[in-house]
C-alpha cells in the first residue's frame, strides 16, 4: 500500500497528471479503496509510520496479564509454574485450585502466555525439574508402601510371612511403619489409619497428598473406588491420591531409599523371639529415626529438625 500512498495524495491535491479523480486511480491499480482506506488511516493516524501497516492481531485484546491475584499477575504465576516442568492443563487446574476455584485460567490462555514469553516448549532444565517431587512444607506429600521381611524372622512361628506398612513424609522424612500380617487392603488401611494419628498427633503432620504403587492394598479400580477400604480412608481424610507409574518404583524413591536403611539398621542378621519384639523393634526405630538420627537427604539434620515442633519424650 504504501507504494500507492504518494500517487494517492497527488490525485487528492489534484496535482497528478494522469488521474483526476480517486476512483479512476483505484480502478487502473486494481486496488480495493475500502482496503486503501482503512491502511491509509491507521498510516496517517500513526504519525506516517510504515510499521502501523503490518497486520494486527484480530479479535479482543487479551486481558490476563492484567487480572491480578495477590501481589503477582495471571502471566507470572503461569511462567513459575512453567519452570517446574507443568504442562498447560496441569497450570491451569493449579491456578484453579490455588484460588478456591473462584478463578480459573483456560489451558489454552496459558498456552498464550507461554507463546508470548517464548516457553511453548519444555526445554531441557524444565524436564530435569519435572522429574523431581519437590516439596516445600511438611504434610505436602505421604509416600506410601508395604515392605517384605524374610521368612523365619520370628522364631515362634517361622512360617509365617510378615510386612511393614511404611509412611514418610517427603520434606521432613519423618517416618511411620508398623507390622502387618498381609497385604490385603484392610490390614493397610488400618495401619495408614494409625500412621495418620499417630504422624498428626505426635509431628503436627497433616497429609494432602499420598502417593502409593499400583498395588490392590491400595488402589481400587474406578468403578468401585468408594468401595475400596484404602481409598475411602484418604477420601475421609481429604487426602488426594497419587499412583506411580507402573514399573517404575524410584518414582516413590523416598520410602524405597528408607527399607534400605531400615533392612541395614533393623533386619540384617536379626531373628525375633515373637511378634512383640519385632514390633517393639519396629517402633523403636520410628523414634530413633525421626528424632535421633541425623539424614543424608536433609543436610545432615534430623528429620524433628525440619518441624517447628517441640517433643516431649516423656
């Protein structure tokens, strides 16, 4: 158009010497003046910019960077969550959550926004911190398992099999476990329920989310969900459940690091006169672990370090 702009003006100060008037000019150019006009305009208006030109954005003005929430806008609440490795549907359902669901934010308006801040695409760091379960307080995150022992671990009655149902909560490391005699899903759900009062009562933990294997002590399948024992517990509890992929235990890393350290400190080379003792055993070490022994995984400190908490071991 802007080829055409100082003919134009010569036709309209009748200085051209071919056309006198703009509908002929149009006519032997083969331009649309609805078109020249509007172009034309917005040239003018803009002080004879030829950048004004270029084609605009169609539709209404996107808004988000303008809805507050708290003391950060829509964009960078989305752009931290973006760092952590999210997808766009899983930032959308947390700006949800994170305000009660009195607002929300489309997965495709924070497509958008990540467009517009060039972070469309997940690069390399955003993928390594994905990969981790970060959590920032106490209560955040249970992970959850049953734990094999070896046979003829008590003397008593050395056919029988016995488990320890384990807890731990991700950013403190404190830890529950108790001795079960299966693993069937009601002998986990009572001891998730004592694990939950005892976590609660004792450290102050109240957990929001618990992350288990795929395993039937702990997962129902979707069409009797509420009927399963171990997920009407956590529902009781308002405690959202999380399943590892299968095959792929490190993803509950946390608990899997601790049988080893509970087989190193608790099981190797011990025989248990009866079942008293061992679960004497076993809760000893719950105490001595949580309040007692300093963790690699947390600077060294104790995991009763990590809780604004004071115990009385009395």
């Amino acid at each position: 158009m802007l080829n055409y702009v100082e003919e134009y003006e010569l036709v309209k100060s009748n200085n051209h010497k071919e056309f006198k008037f703009a509908r002929d000019f149009f006519k032997a150019k083969g331009i649309c003046f609805q078109n020249f006009y509007k172009f034309y305009r917005r040239f003018i208006t803009s002080g004879r910019d030829p950048q004004k030109l270029l084609p605009t954005r169609r539709g209404p003005k996107p808004k988000y960077q303008e809805m507050p929430l708290a003391d950060d806008s829509i964009a960078k609440l989305v752009l931290d969550y973006r760092k952590l490795g999210i997808d766009r549907y899983s930032i959308s359902e947390a700006i949800k959550k994170k305000n009660n669901k009195k607002f929300s934010c489309s997965a495709s308006t924070v497509y958008r926004i990540l467009r517009r801040y060039g972070e469309s695409k997940l690069v390399k760091t955003m993928k390594e911190e994905k990969r981790k379960i970060i959590r920032n307080h106490a209560g955040s995150l249970a992970h959850i398992d049953c734990h094999y022992l070896p046979k003829s671990i008590i003397k008593s009655d050395p056919t029988k099999k016995y488990f320890i149902f384990g807890v731990i909560d991700d950013y403190s490391r404190i830890v529950w476990t108790e001795v079960i005699e299966s693993t069937k899903a009601i002998d986990a759900t009572f001891a998730m329920m004592d694990a939950i009062t005892i976590m609660n009562k004792r450290y102050g933990i109240q957990f929001e989310e618990a992350m288990t294997d795929n395993g039937g002590e702990f997962c129902g399948k979707e069409k009797t969900l509420r009927e399963h024992p171990f997920e009407r517990l956590l529902m009781y509890f308002s405690i959202k459940h999380i399943r590892t992929q299968a095959y792929r235990p490190q993803t509950n890393g946390k608990i899997e690091r601790f049988w080893r350290s509970f087989d190193d400190e608790v099981m190797e080379g011990a025989v248990f006169e009866t079942l008293d003792d061992l679960k004497d055993a076993v809760l000893g070490y719950n105490f001595y672990f949580n309040e007692h022994r300093p963790h690699q995984g947390i600077n060294g400190k104790k995991p009763i370090d990590m809780l604004d908490i004071n115990i009385n071991n009395t």
